[in-house]
C-alpha cells in the first residue's frame, strides 16, 4: 500500500506533466471508441497490452469477465455497457478471456470454490460453459479443459452480451462489433474468434467480422 | 364452458376410440422430437396447423411467445425447455411467433398496457424487439411496425433460447436446431427465417440449419 | 421435422379450406371464455380434448402446470393470465394436471432431476404439493404418492392463482370461475375438484362452483 | 429515549421480581401457542390487548400486516411463519389488521408515498387489495374504501399465507387454523372474519373454524 | 385460542377504561419516538420490558431481528423502517436481540434448520455473522459462539441498517441515533453496544452516540 | 480499433521483452495486496496512476464504481471482491471515485438517463448517495451537488461493502483496510477520506486507518 502512494507521488512528479494537456482536454469529456470487458485478474494491464492513452478505453472488469443477459433488473455489466453502447456510442465491444483463469477454473473444479458462496452463485452465468466442456469436451485433461472452458467462455459471454437490448438493436443497425479475445499471459499473444472459421486464431490472422446495414424484414412476410 | 364439457363427452365419445391404442402405448411414455413455443392466443392451434397426433410435440405457451434468458433463478420457459432438451432429447426447438399478436401489439404502444401491470413487466424480456424497432424501423407506420416486431421478436426470443446452457451445450454439440417461425392467421402461411439470406422465406423455401459437430477449439491457441 | 412440415402443407391444402372463413373473422381479434392452463407433455392436446376450435381457448403450457404466486416481477404464467383475465376478460380457469407428469415424478423423487438444474429451480413452486404429500401420504406406495401428487398439484398451483390481482378482483366481484382437473390419458377420462365433496370426481358429476356477487364487507365492522 | 431507559429501569426493579419464575423457565425454552402477525403501528400492543404473558405469543409485525406469497427465496416473514408453524409447532395463526393503518391509506392513495419508494415496493405484495378496492368499491367515500381495504387485506394476506409450504401442509393434515382480525383501536373491538357469514363479525359471534383431517383423495380417481 | 379470546374480553372490561382517552386520542394519529426492532420471539414484550404505552414505540419484529441491506426491491424489512424514519419521523432505532435465540442457534448449527427452508434463505442476512463466528471464536464452546453470534449479529444487522437510503441520510443530517441492544431473558438485564469501548456495556453505563451535524465535504477537495 | 491492434502489436515488441520474466512468473499464479475498485470511465487507468506492475493490483471497475451490498445472489461486484479477499487474500481494499463521473451526474439528473434503463436500474445501488444530497446538500449549486455526491457515493459505497460477509469478518479479525479515494482527473491529485477528521484530505495527510485485532466480546455480557 505504501508503494502505491509513493507510485502516485512519483505518476504526479514525473508521469502526470507530458500528459497534463491530455487530462486537461479530458476532463471536459470522453469519448473512447472502445468498450473493453476484461477479468480483474491482476496479471492483466488492457491499457498496457494495446498501448492506449488514457481516454482511450472504457473498461468494465469482473472476476471471470462474465456478462448476465438482460433481465428486468440489470446489474453492474449491463448498466456499463448500455453506458458505453447508447451513451457514448462506442463502436467495438471486445470481451478478452485470459489463460490461467482462476473464475473459469473455479467454474470446472468446484472443489476450488469452498468458502467462496459468493463467487459460486456468480458462475451461474457461466454455466453454459461448464455443460459444455462436460458434454463436449469430457475426453480432455483437467488443464486441457481449462483451456477450452477459457475459450468457449469467452463465446458463452458474447452469447449473453447479445441479449441486452442496446447492443441487438445497434447490432442490428449495423454500426456495432463484437469480439472475442482470449490473451495468454506468459507469451502476451493475443488470439481472436474468427466467426467464418470457428476458430481462435492469432490477431494477425483475424477477419473483422462486417458491420452491414440491416436488411429490412418486414416487407417479405406478413 | 358447458360446450366445452360436451366437447370433451364427443371426444371420449368419437374420437378416443381409434387413438386409443396410441394413448395406451403413450401411457408408458412419450418421446417428442420436437419442441414447440408458441403464444397463448386462442387462434393458434399447434397439433392442428401441423397435423400431428399426440405424442409428437412437445409444447411450451405463453403470452408473446417469449423466453427469459438464463438467470441463476428459472422460471417456467427455462424449465420447460430444459425438461425438453435434456430430459426428452427433442432434436428442433421451433419459436412460432403469429401476425396479430396483442402482446406485441402492447410492447409497441404501452397505452394498450394500462390495468395490465404484469405484462408490462413480462415484456421486459422483449425490450430489446422493442429497441430495434424504435431506432431501426422508425420510418414504417404503426402497422408495419407491428408486423416488423412480431419478425424481429422471434429473433430476439431465438438469442435469449442460445444463452440457457442446456441449448447452449446441445448446439456446440451439433445435434440440436433452432428454428423461427411466423405463422399469418388468416391465410394459414408460415415463414421461416433463413439464415443466410437474413429474411423469413414462405416455409417451402426455408433451408434447414445444418448441424455439424463442433470444431474443437482448444488446440489452436492457449 | 419433415413430417411436420408436410403436415402444415396437408393443413394448408385439406384442412384450412372449410376454416377459412373462421381464421379470416379471427384476424379481426379473439374473444376466448376460457383459460386452459395444462403441462407442456406431447400427450395432451387440450383442442383435441374438448372438440373446440381456433379462437375458443386461450392456452398456457409449462411444464407441470404449475402458476408461481404472485410477486412484484411478473413471470410468464402472471403475464399470460393477467392478459386472459384482465385483457381478455375469460370468465373460467382451468388448470388441468394429468397421469404420468414427469414434472410432478421429479418433484417426489430428485434423483430424476439430475443434470436438470433449471427443473428443480422451477420445482420450487411446488414444494407445497412436495411437502402435502411427505407430511400427509408418506404411507403410500411411490406409485400411489405420484397419483397423490398430481392431484394436489392442482389445488396447490390453484391457490398460487387466487394470490394473483387481476384473479382475486374478479373473484371478489364473483364473475370468475376457477376449475381444478386432470386429465387421464390411458383412458381419457376428465376429473374436477370438487369443492363441496373436497374430492376429484368425474366431470359428470362435477358441480360448478357459484358465481356470486359479493357481500359488501365494510359496514359490519370498522 | 431517556423515558425508555427508566422504563427499563422500573421494569427490572418492580414488574420483573414477581415473573422472575417465569423467565427462568422461559429460559430453557419457549412453546407458544399461537403466531400473531400485525402491524408494526405503535398503537398496538398484542400482549396488553389479549392480556398474554412472555411466552404465550410469537409476534410478526411489519408495515401493514402483509404476508408475501412463498417464492424460492424466502424473506422474513416465510421465515418467521415456517419458524412457528414447523419449527414451534403453533395451532394457530392471526392476521390482524387495525383501523386508520397507514400503509393501507398509502395503498389506496399514492401520493401518500411520496419520498417512500420502499413502502411503494412493500405494498406490491397488497396490491390484490387494491384493485378489488379499484374494482368493486369505486362507489364508496375514500374513508370508507380505506375500512374496506383494511379488511380486505386481511383477507388477501391470509390467502398469500396459504401458498406458505408449510402452512398448506398443516391445514391439509387439519391440525392449524387461520383467522383473520380487525382491530378496532378507539374502541377496542375486534372483529373477526367468519367464513360460512363471508363477513366479518364481533369476536364474540366468531365461529372456529373447523380442523377436520383430510380426506385423502387418491383412490378415487387416476 | 380461547384463552387468549377471554384475554381480550378481560381486557376490554378492566384495561381499556383507563386507557380510553388515550386511545381516542391514538386514533388521530401516532407519533412514536422510537422504532423498536426485536425477534419474533415470544418470551420477549418490548413494551413491558420499556415499560412503554401505546403509541410510543413502532415494532418491527421477525425471526432473529434480521434488516436485509438495501436492494432495488425493498422487502417489510426495509419497508417498515422507511416508514418509521421517513413517514414518522422516529428519532432512535434499536435492533434488540435476546439470549438463547433459535434463529442464531440455527445459523450456527444448520442441522437445526432440516425441514425449515425458508428460514435457512432467510438466515443469508445473517452471513457475515455466522463467517465472523468461523473465523473469530473458533475456539469457544458452541454454547460460547452462540453468545457471541448473538452480540455479533446485532453489529452485523446495524451494518446493514446503515445501507438504507432513509437512514444513511438521516445519519449524515445527524438527528438519528442507531443502538444495538441484547436482552438477556433470564435476568432481564439489557447490554448495549458502547461504540468507544467496542463491546457491549451493562445498559447503565451505556453513553448515548452523539448525533452531530454533518460537516459538509465539498469544498476540500474536487 | 486498427489502432489497438498495432499497439498490441508494438506491446509484444517493444514492451514485453524486459516483461518476459515477470510474465513468465505471473503465470504460475498471483497474489496481488490490494483491490482497486474504480469507475469503467476510460480517463482512469489505475496502473498509471499508482505506477504498478502486472500482479499488483486487483482491479474491479464498473460504472459508477458502486458496490451492491450482500444478497443471497451475488453479482459480479459481489463475487470479485470474495475472490480477491478470502481468495487471494488481498490486504486492502481501495475504492476510487473519479471528478466528471458520468454515473454520479445522471444519478442526480435523471433526465441525462432517459434511453438508459439499465443505468438507471443499477443506480439503484447508489440511491443513498442521491438521497443524501437531496437532504442536506440541497443548497449547492448542481456543480458542487455533483463534486459532493461523487465523495459522498465512495462513502456509501463503503457501507455497502461492509455488508459483505467476507469483508466483514476480516475487519473482525483486524487484517483488513477499506479505503475512500477520489481522484481529479485534470490535476492527478488523489484524496483519501479520513475517518478521524470525516473528511477527504489529500493524499499525503491521509492517515490510515489502523487494523487492530477484535476485542472479544462475548464474556462481558450473556
Ligand atoms: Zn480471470
Ligand atoms: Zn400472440
Ligand atoms: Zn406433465
Ligand atoms: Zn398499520
Ligand atoms: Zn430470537
Ligand atoms: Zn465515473
């Protein structure tokens, strides 16, 4: 703790000058472009990892990186991403898992979760995940389905993150990405779910998914 | 009421006679292929649209064909489907939305609402049909709004459907499809919506979903 | 699949014929006098039942048949009935349990409700049919105590119904009806609650109950 | 404050020497006969006004007397009720509400509850009250709605008392017994609801309701 | 039953004669002082205990004097509280809890809890006394952590207090003053939480929280 | 978002190479001291500001940065904060209210929420900060209501964690430090609220609060 205040002290001496014209100009508003919904593991800097300015990033951060769908009475990730989506109209969502999860490996080995009522109840929105491996992937190691639970979570949570009403209507306006990312922290590479392939892939490869104007339905039907 | 007790007396009378060896076998079980969602609104009637005999759907009714998505508390629609998916082992989920439908109807113009508190609460869960037509369909008139909503509502219903982790694992598995049906009462047509060309096609037109095995995922990057 | 799929195209051509006129009236609106509420079971086809046509029954299905009280977040089954009751202006209820319900087998016997989370969640609103039957048949055999149990469900789930607003008003003004039955499918037999005998007996003998007007309360006392 | 101290003071000093006995053996345990739920109003004192002693009544009180109907997630007063009807074993149970009770009036008229949005929430659970007050007295004068809606509630209380597990269990198995008072504070009357009059009357003309044992309803029909 | 029915005739004859002026005035309107929140437990008599009249003290009483913190769906708890320091104003609150209380007893020992559901939901709000217990008194006797849960659950109960909205604004104007209190049945002694000593003190030597106005935060900082 | 891309890429260049090491290390686990609980607003980046490494700081951001207090169903905030305490043992906890918050301003001008439902829900949480200002701040001008509000809300948010079972038991047991921040964008200054002084001082006055073990209470009393 006392590092921390000195890391200030020192942010305020040495950091906070080249930038102050940034905080400045900020402080009379944001407008990131990018809403970045990560797990509030330690291990994890999204500013540091893309190199973003203050201002830059919206940043919503949970144990797990986990979004409930819509329900009549939204909680704290609902209530920041309708931030981010209608009030300051951001243009990209990126849901970024990460190896080494302990939510997720929570999730699989409940044995791990004594003591911790809390952060069981939570991983009910995870439950999608944890069927999953138990039905499709049961043939693996405990470390291999980790590793797939970190990846088909990530999908999971997009899953949800489509139901809250203001990402399905901007979705269906056309002007709204969605991503998922899984980052792994001991080689700091980066993988994305490629739609057309089904497939993480490195960032490199990744294909943005198109953003179409809708095509209007009505007319065809009744 | 007292027609309907007669009905039931011709029935017996009638009509349970040649069945009555199927409702014997019946009596040992049941085993649906398919799960049926439609509204409750008296001019729907699902056995007789689609001509199947008891013991061929399985049927899930409720005002507006609607289905909450997953919460750590299920109500009847999660259970229901749940009950059908893993407990029956139902290979098509179908979600028949249906022209006219008055809770449609209410979601679009609140007024219609008043003294109905309970199903202004429900239609929370179809907030989102709501938003996409409010920033989306802005420019139709209110008839065509009602016709776009009761299309985009199905849409909407389907996403909420892909986050209950039962249909979830069944789809990564590739042996469960998901269906969008709207079904025009006066001339007895049904749509589909077709996935690849993004519009509700006359049924006869409508490609089936493929359902492929999953590509598993792990290998390629954490 | 398929073959429901050619059942509609066989509706279309052979059945819609003689109805169309009648689908055509009903595109204009609905005005059912019933409410049938019944489990989601492929078995049961309530139309079917009571020889009724499109537009006579306002239907809602879930497994069980089971209405949750009423709470200040309205679920589907408050929702569907406050649209009958209030919106419709039904003048009977009937919520008509049956033989072999797998929902009422997985209430008594938990074991069957393994890998089906979202079930036993929805059970929930059953325990008091649990708890009649442990405290009350615990000397019948498990056979026996299903068919207990599906009895009591009926009334069970017809209590929860009085607690709902727009049922116990209407009550109260005494032009609401609320029936109790179930339906046996081996033989096709209807049975009715009924309240004077406090007993199901077979819908012949069925008394209705009567429709009175209230008894003004206030000037009695306070 | 001060007043209550001293209160406490005389208590120990004078009213607790000639109890001393029975609090000793109070001590050891309590088995109470009776559960009376009432308003949390400071006019009302159950003790004085049915001139009990400690250990005679387990007492509920909270805003209005209102019982909510039993959800998968039991608040105080499901807990209290199941702690006094399964866990103390009571044989009977009071719902008694009282004249000039303020959470009836802000029912009735909402402008009451202004600056109040968890009383506003509370009365959720009365609002089966108020529209039968809405629906069938809208003839009478605002303070005779107000009598009416006091006595009405008692009986939309006592109705959501019986969704309670525990309750219905008991009063299938004929062993508890419900009543429904109104407490009369200028006067001290008490009136209690008699259910063959469907009225409520003085105390001395009240009827016991019976406690038969059930009649077990298996054999006659599925 | 009867007895108690004797009781309020007694108390109709004898006590109410004194008491009549006093009523009649009550039935203008109450305006305690003091919200008195205590166990449903019924060896306890609050107003005998302060030796108060009616009108002078607004109860709220449930199984192990239990204040859930706020939610967005305020239950009586929280409902009963706004009224007292909202509606009326009330100057003090105390949580009043009581040697040898059952509900504690089953927090502690959940094999106590079989067959009482709800109150085991219920007791939830009593988390974080039954972790202090764990990890705190670990060493005491189970009848020592019962002692100690009890005066634990009454600074978790204010902690909890203290999230009300109506309160927490109170508490910062500075005209409410919370108390924690423990009644010891046997010897009818009252402790009270003495914030400077952090322990509970012999109610004489109790020194009243000061109740200041706020100093205003504002102008120091941002 | 082409941008984010490149930075990752000149991440994994530049910056990761004399990271490798600690990465490396990180990923056989972490144990951050402290949870850094902050608004999702992008003009934050906690790890700037205290000049912290990866494997420092547990970080939990969401809109407003506001803690729901204990339920029986915890959300995100809930589960985070359990992780990062009773998991990983985290020694303080600091939450960071920021100028210009975005959150706090809407919770004070609900016409700034119109087309944000799902804000304007989880606000809820945060209702005792509004209510605060209402009641005692009602003489500032709206920008100081805001600046006030916005210190006021770390407080109250304060409370509501203290509510939480994990967090209350450690402040028992004296190994735990809850802290109230805020920080001024367009300065970098920090304050930090004051237990002794009630008031928020810089950063460099600030004492901490000290962590003393409990003092048992259990042998003064009952
Ligand atoms: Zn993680
Ligand atoms: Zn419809
Ligand atoms: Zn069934
Ligand atoms: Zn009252
Ligand atoms: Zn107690
Ligand atoms: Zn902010």
């Amino acid at each position: 703790m006392q590092k921390l205040i000195q890391g200030i002290h020192q942010f305020q001496e040495e950091t906070f000058r080249p930038l102050q014209g940034l905080f400045e100009s900020l402080a009379r508003g944001q407008s990131p472009e990018t809403l970045f919904i990560t797990c509030s593991d330690s291990r994890i800097d999204p500013n540091l990892l893309t190199k973003s300015q203050p201002g830059d990033l919206f940043i919503l951060r949970n144990a797990g990186n986990i979004i409930p769908p819509h329900t009549g009475q939204a909680g704290g990730e609902a209530a920041t991403i309708e931030f981010a989506v209608t009030g300051l109209g951001v243009k990209d969502i990126i849901i970024c898992g990460h190896s080494h999860c302990g939510a997720v490996k929570g999730l699989l080995d409940p044995s791990k979760l004594e003591g911790l009522p809390a952060v069981a109840q939570w991983l009910s929105h995870a439950e999608a995940t944890k069927r999953i491996i138990e039905e499709n992937y049961a043939d693996l190691s405990p470390e291999d389905q980790v590793r797939a639970a970190i990846e088909e979570n990530v999908l999971v949570q997009l899953e949800n993150l489509r139901t809250l009403p203001c990402v399905k209507s901007r979705l269906v306006k056309g002007d709204l990405r969605l991503h998922g990312w899984v980052y792994k922290i001991e080689t700091a590479e980066v993988f994305a779910y490629d739609r057309i392939d089904g497939q993480f892939v490195p960032l490199e490869q990744y294909r943005f998914p198109a953003s179409d104007p809708i095509r209007r339905r009505v007319a065809a039907t009744i």
